[in-house]
C-alpha cells in the first residue's frame, strides 16, 4: 500500500513539474482586466456595425470572420515607468513563444509594434498586435476569430475608414 502511495506521488509531482508554467496572453489580460494602471476594453463582434456600413460582401463575411477583440494598454506617466519596462518584457516573452508566427514588424515616430498570429497562414484564428512607445506606453490588441483570412482581412483594414470605430478613436484619444 506504501508503495501504491509513492508511485502515485510520483507521478503527481512529475506531472505538476511538467506543466507549463509560461503565462499565456489570455491568462495575461485576464491578470490584468483589472489593474487600474491598464485601459483594458473587451469588443465583442456585435458593437462592429457590420449592417450600417455598406461593405462588400468579401468584407461582411471577413468581419463576420471576427469574433471579439481585446484591447489593454498601459498609458505611461512618470509613476509607471518601471510597471511599462516591465510588462514589455513581460508581453515580449509571452510572444515570444514559437506558436506565434511574425506577420511583420514596423516602426515610426518612435512606436515600435509587432503583428502576430496563430493558426496556419491561410486561415488565422487569432492576430496579435503589440506596440509600445516610451514616452506614450503601450498597446496589446486580439483579435480572435474563426479562420480568418489574411489577405480577406488587409483588404478590410483598408476600408475600416467607412466603420464607426468611434470607440477605438476614443481609446487612442486616451494616450494624447
């Protein structure tokens, strides 16, 4: 029976030793929801006025692609300058997990952001998107969906003009 109990304990410690112990970015905005430094907004897919908006049907069926969108940022002030050095390292690792795959990475006027994804290329189930300024702070966006398609989702980027993203002005309003 003793040894029915070692084995057992055995095991447990061994399977509580090999579980990951990363953070993931979902457990990453759940821990951080509701941190009074961060602007954390959650978009489910129904506030995106898909039927006011006269878009193609290509673009309906992209957006309908998308099933939320998580919004969290840090707006940086004197008082946070170690909390945003280190939730950039903090986010930085987190993505830099292998299962993200690097779209592209751009840079001007002094914000730096990353675009990744997961899924395979031609249908995407989640698109990433980190970027940080070091006198403004930072931003983390996901989009998750359903087998969204890159090319679908470049060309819907380009007419987000015609959408009332007035919520999303209002948040990059927050960081002037």
């Amino acid at each position: 029976m003793k040894n029915i109990f070692k084995v057992l304990g055995a095991i447990g410690i061994l399977s509580i030793m090999s579980c990951n112990s990363e953070t993931s970015l979902q457990q990453y905005f759940v821990d951080h929801q509701n941190d009074n430094a961060f602007i954390a907004v959650d978009i489910p897919s129904s506030l995106l006025d898909k039927n006011e908006v006269d878009l193609s049907q290509d673009e309906k069926e992209t957006l309908e692609s998308i099933k939320k969108v998580n919004f969290l940022a840090l707006k940086l002030n004197d008082d946070l300058q170690s909390k945003y050095e280190e939730e950039s390292e903090a986010i930085n690792a987190i993505l830099s997990n292998e299962k993200y795959e690097t779209l592209m990475r751009v840079g001007s006027n002094g914000t730096k952001a990353v675009i990744k994804f997961l899924g395979d290329e031609d249908e995407i189930d989640e698109v990433i998107v980190f970027a940080k300024h070091d006198e403004k702070g930072l931003a983390l966006v996901r989009v998750l969906g359903n087998n969204m398609k890159p090319e679908k989702i470049a060309k819907l980027v380009k007419t987000a003009e015609k959408m009332d993203l007035s919520a999303f002005k209002q948040i990059a309003d927050s960081f002037d």
